[in-house]
C-alpha cells in the first residue's frame, strides 16, 4: 500500500482486497466484549476537519481509540484557521506535535494531496470538495461483500446527484477495480462533464436500468452546494429518480439498497426501503469504523509502519 490513502484511484485490486480483509478479520473483534486492541498504542491520529460531518469524524474517532492510538480532534471553526491560518501554517503545526497520520476534510478539491507534500505522517483523505471520499467507497464495498460475496461482474447502480458527489466518484473507481459494473443514473444535469472519461455506464432511465442491478446506492441531493436550478421541483425529482416501493418492487429478489447518508427521506428513497431487510444503510455506519481501523492499521500498524 502507499503511505497515504487520498483517491480510490490509487488503490490497486490487491491493496484494496487487503484492505477488506483486515476489515474482516477485525470485525471479529467488534463483537468481543472488549473491542480495544493495543496495536496503534503511542501513535497519534489527528481529525483535522475544515467541514463539518459528525459521522465521519466520529468514525475515525472510534477506529483510532480502538486500536489504542492517541486521537486529537482539530475543528476549523474557533480555531487559528478561522483567524486566516494557511492549510501549510496548519499542517507544519501538527507536524510539530508528532502527528503519526492526518485524516483531513476540507471544502476543496486536492487539499488532502496537498497536506501529503507538507507532512511526514500518513494522509487519509475523509472527503475533499466534489473529488473523492475513498473510506466511504471501501466500507461500501465491505458492506456489498459481505451481503453478496466475491464483487466481481456484479452490477452496481449510483443514482441521483453525482455531480456534486465525492462518493461516487471513489465508488466508481474502486467498483471497477473490484470487478463490478457500474452505472451512474441521473437527470443530465446533475452529470459531470468528465463522466466520459470514468469507467462505467451512464443512462437516465432508473426503471429501464433497476430490474439488472444487483446494488442499488442512492445518493444524497446536496441542496447545500448547489447555486443553481438542477431540476424543477423536488416532487419532480422523487418522481423520475426516486426510489419509492414500486421501484423497489422491480429489483431482483438479492438486490440490496444502500445509502451514504444522512438521507433525504421520502425525496431520493422512500422510508419504507430505506427500512427494509434488504437495506444495509445501518451496516454501512458500523462498517465504517471496522474499515477505517483496517487503513489506520495498514498505514501505521502494519508492514509500511
């Protein structure tokens, strides 16, 4: 493996088996009574978030105190960032307090690759701008394994506003790696310009695409970072691409429904799918932290240590 983890891109089929596979094997001490284990213990992990997202930074949280490892919690907000504190001024700080990996959010695309050329710790990118949020796409991938087995030629279908979407675009690149067939669903205009170079398939029809899929994600509609009109109306929007129980009616038996979170409930998925057995929106949460203690391991605990 690399010494840090910024794009999903960078993975290779064995570095991302590897990383599943620890996961695995540590789940198993998830439901021990006592989940700590001493492997990272004198290491220090800092959650340097420049965005706000609780899950996320709770999950990296949880995975670093569980291996032992001594985890400093960093918020842009209140901080010297929020008196004009550089990402470099920021980064040689941390530097100087010793800090053995760096798991940085931020608002803009590239800054985790940015940070690696100023630390000497490990990089673990938690989402950068619209670019890639690669633990997200490697605990989906854990997820649909552990519900379906072996990825390879099963087929996967994104639907809803990849356009502002870093899951998908780390899904999509470690989906093909793993062997899967992806397709990004979408109204046309929350579709990058760039899809073309991405390797999967795009269409506009979810009922046409619902009845082959095996995997089902369905992203959030980020209202947040949209200045602009995407689509007429939100009850227009539900209609064409959302997944409500006639939709869910028309995938196969197997196929599971998943979702990054947190959801838009009656918008993009209905409630009663997004409850279903078939759901693994629950598991993705737990799995979070299982995979995130697996790249931890691997980046600081394991033979690149």
């Amino acid at each position: 493996m690399n010494r840090h983890l910024i794009s999903a891109g960078d993975l290779t089929k064995d570095d991302a088996l590897l990383i599943l596979d620890t996961a695995e094997e540590l789940a198993r001490v998830s439901e021990r009574s006592i989940k700590k284990l001493p492997t990272l213990r004198g290491r220090t992990v800092v959650n340097l978030f420049f965005e706000d997202s609780t899950r996320t930074r709770i999950s990296f949280e949880a995975a670093a105190k569980r291996m032992s490892a001594d985890v400093i919690n960093f918020s842009a907000k209140g901080s010297s960032v929020s008196k004009g504190e550089s990402l470099k001024d920021t980064a040689l700080t941390l530097e100087a307090m010793g800090a053995d990996a760096v798991v940085i959010r931020h608002s803009a695309s590239g800054a985790p690759h940015r940070l690696a050329n100023w630390v000497r710790g490990s990089v673990v990118n938690a989402g950068d701008g619209t670019h890639e949020h690669p633990t997200q796409a490697l605990l989906d991938a854990f997820s649909m394994r552990r519900r379906l087995g072996s990825l390879e030629g099963r087929r996967v279908t994104i639907v809803g506003d990849v356009l502002h979407s870093r899951v998908a675009r780390s899904n999509v690149l470690l989906l093909h790696t793993l062997g899967a067939e992806v397709t990004l669903v979408a109204p046309p205009t929350l579709v990058p310009v760039s899809v073309g170079s991405w390797p999967c398939e795009v269409s506009y029809d979810l009922d046409a695409v619902l009845p082959k899929s095996d995997v089902v994600m369905m992203l959030r509609v980020q209202k947040e970072r949209m200045n602009a009109a995407y689509f007429p109306s939100e009850r227009e929007y539900s209609r064409r691409y959302g997944l409500d129980r006639d939709r869910f009616a028309k995938m196969p038996d197997e196929a599971i429904v998943m979702h990054p979170g947190p959801m838009n409930r009656g918008m993009e998925i209905a409630a009663e799918v997004a409850d279903s057995a078939r759901s693994t929106i629950v598991e993705q949460v737990a799995n979070g932290v299982t995979v995130r203690m697996a790249v931890l391991y691997l980046l600081l605990g394991g033979e690149n240590a």
